[in-house]
C-alpha cells in the first residue's frame, strides 16, 4: 500500500455514514461471524428498502472499490469459490414484494428478496404456480434461486429456470438499473439480460426483480416408485420410460453403495388420466416393483444435503449424458470402494443430479479431482457446492472450456472495476 493510502477499514467507515444516509441507521450494521462467506469475513452488512436504495448503495461501494457480496436468504451463500474480497454484505431482505400477478396472462413480477414459499402461496390462490422445485423454499429467494440457477425434478417437464424468467432487472455496480424482457424500464443493447443473469452467481449484477411464466397446478397428482436390482436395470427402464407415450412429469433415481437404486417418476393430471398413465407404467415396468409413493419423496434432494457431519463431506452438482448414467454410477462405486468413501447420488433424467461424498478432507480431495476429470472426459461435468473449509485448496468449479474468455469479456463491460463477487465464479471471475 502507498504511503498515506487509506487502508480499506478506513474506506469502509468514511462510507458508513453514506449508507446510513441512503437506507436508514436501521439497516447498516457491522458484520458479524455468521456472515462470513466461505470462510471470509466481510465488514459491513446494508439491506436497502427498495431498487433505488440498492442501487445507490452499489454505486457508493463500486466507487469506493468495496467488494460486495449479494445475498438473499443465504441458503447458497457458500456457493462458489472463497471470494478474492469481501467487503460488504449487500442483502435483498427487504425487496419482498409480489409487485403484480397478471393471472390471466400467467405471469407474475416478484422482487428478489421474495421467498419461493411466499411467491408460490400467492400464485396457489389463483391455481397457479411458478412450476420451479429449489432447495430449501422456505427461505430460498428469488434472487438466490436464480444466481445460482437452482431447480429440481420439475426441469423435465418445464425447462429450467432460463425457460422460465421471461424479464429481469439488474443494478449494476455504476448504479445503473437496466431491464431486458417483460416490462421493460430500460434495455442494455446487446444483452440478454434473463438468461446472462440466471447462474452467474451474481457477478455481473445484481437481481432486483424477476418476470416469470406461470403454469396452472395440476388438478390430482401421483407419484410411484420403482424398484429394481441393480443400476444396469435402472438404466433400461429409464430409457424405456423416455421412450414411451408416457405424460411424466418429473424422474429421478437415487444410487448409493449402501442400498439398491430406486427411480420415482411422477404424474400430473385428472383422476382418469393418471390411472391411464399408471396401467401403462406397471406394463413397462415389467418386472420391476412398482408401488405408488408419497409426495415427500420429491424431497430426497434436500435430504442429501443434510450435514450431519458437514467437515467431513462435500456435496457436488453433476451433469451427465443420461446415456451415460449406468456407466457413471458404476464409476462412483469404484472410485468409493477404493477410498473407502461413502456416498449417495440422485440423478434426474435430464443428466443433472447431486452427489455426497464423505471421508476424511485430504480422501474427498484427490477422489472430487478423479472423478471430474472422468466426468469430463465424458462430456459432463461436477462443480462442488459444499466443501469443508478442512479439505485442501480445490477449484469448485472445474474446466470452463471455451467459453471463458467471452464469459470474462462480459464480466469486464458489466463489473470493469470487479466490484461483485470478485473471484467466486468460474475461472476466477
């Protein structure tokens, strides 16, 4: 640092009085352990009462070369990388609002600091919802779910969540408010801002509000499980589910090395419908045991992320070819047999599932960098969502490909001074 250079504790308290002028004493205060994110501590923690206030306080901070980190309900704030710098908590708490619901139109305007819970309890009132399955919905927000591109069971039948956001608005660290589709405020030629915001983990800007596409709820549903011996077995029923005239709306399968697998699919639609589309299950199923399910077991992905003893796991996203699945699954119990790991996957029929591996740091390290450089040789991927602070310095995110220089590109035009989120994303974005 230069002679007579402000240090950045200093930088920090001279812009106190700022933020408090902008959003109210009540909403600044000094950060404290609990917000530390992955292991690093930020100073301050300002939660602004609407986009306006947001988007002056990232103005403030850009200027002052503050490092900001946006955070929503902070189910996800352990996301990502370890940030380069991390200088103040910027939270969308108070941007809640359920701005307009056109339910003629199927389509809803919500700010980012909305919880799915709450979102999806409005949309019911009207027999609609926002057909998105995230993590956690109690506290999960607009805003999180979509910087880190977050759905479930459902993308199979309704896309994922870029076939859903049909608008956004983005402050940028300038303090500009830029829209793009839906109703559009002001445009940002070039861009499109839904699809580039959704799973950027909040490094290009930051989310304000959202414009979904809704779809109606199903009148009855129905879900089955379905039984088999072994993962070759489960690999052919997925293909001849996939296949068939079958109207399914969700698929999944869950492996691990303790127990055989078992796939669930599920069924929307009239009485009569689904008792049409369940005799036409049991006759592909063939042998197989099929036996109608409850409802919670939809929730096996949040069941996986149960850390019981969270310094000796780590939990990864995978992508897969589905072709690929039985030949991925008989990796993992390779790779888990000879490092004596215990794990547990669940896997869409999309290719997309989580994984959660458990052995000692040093294990969890070297067996994360086999399998992802199995993984990509076979045109997937694995990016590790959680991680013990104990397991040794690891890139969470894996091989970028080609795409790295444009992504960077893009990062440099919208956050030039690296303001958000610096070095959490892909790449060291």
């Amino acid at each position: 640092m230069d002679a007579g250079a402000p240090s950045k504790t200093a930088t920090v308290i001279s812009v106190d009085e700022q933020f408090r002028s902008i959003v109210g004493s009540d909403h600044v205060r000094p950060a404290i352990s609990t917000d530390s994110v992955a292991g690093v501590q930020p100073k301050l923690v300002v939660v602004p009462g609407n986009e306006t206030e947001l988007a002056e306080i990232l103005r403030v901070s850009n200027d002052a070369g503050l490092a900001v980190v946006p955070c929503g309900g902070g189910t996800k704030l352990g996301w990502g990388n370890p940030p380069a710098r991390a200088d103040l908590i910027l939270s969308t708490a108070r941007l809640n609002r359920i701005v307009e619901h056109v339910w003629a139109d199927l389509t809803v305007t919500v700010e980012a600091g909305c919880t799915i819970e709450k979102l999806q309890e409005v949309l019911a009132r009207h027999g609609q919802r926002l057909a998105l399955d995230p993590l956690w919905p109690d506290k999960a927000t607009i805003g999180g779910v979509l910087s880190t591109n977050d759905s479930g069971a459902l993308r199979l039948r309704f896309g994922a969540l870029r076939d859903l956001i049909i608008g956004v608005t983005l402050a940028l660290p300038d303090g500009t408010l830029a829209s793009s589709g839906g109703k559009v405020v002001k445009n940002v030629a070039g861009y499109d801002l839904p699809k580039l915001a959704t799973g950027a983990l909040g490094t290009l800007g930051v989310i304000t509000r959202a414009v979904f596409r809704l779809h109606p709820l199903p009148r009855k549903t129905r879900t089955f499980a379905i039984s088999v011996s072994d993962v070759e077995q489960t690999q052919h029923f997925i293909h001849v589910v996939q296949d068939s005239k079958l109207a399914h709306t969700s698929l999944q399968s869950e492996f691990s090395g303790q127990a055989p697998p078992i796939s669930h699919i599920l069924f929307e639609g009239t009485e009569a419908g689904l008792d049409a589309q369940e005799k036409q299950l049991r006759t592909l199923g063939g042998s197989a045991r099929v036996l109608e399910a409850p409802p919670s077991v939809w929730s096996a992905r949040q069941e996986v992320w149960t850390l019981t003893d969270p310094e000796n796991r780590v939990i990864a996203k995978i992508s897969i070819l589905p072709a690929n699945l039985g030949q991925t699954m008989e990796l993992l119990q390779r790779t888990a047999h000879a490092n004596h790991l215990r794990w547990r996957a669940l896997v869409y029929a999309t290719g997309i599932g989580c994984l959660r591996l458990e052995a000692l740091p040093e294990a969890l390290r070297d067996t994360l960098q086999s399998l992802r450089r199995d993984l990509e040789r076979q045109g997937g991927s694995l990016v590790a969502l959680h991680r013990s602070e104990k397991v040794p310095v690891f890139d969470v995110w894996g091989n970028a490909g080609d795409t790295l220089p444009l992504m960077k590109a893009i990062k440099h035009q919208l956050d030039p001074r690296n303001t958000l989120n610096p070095g959490r994303f892909v790449g060291g974005i």
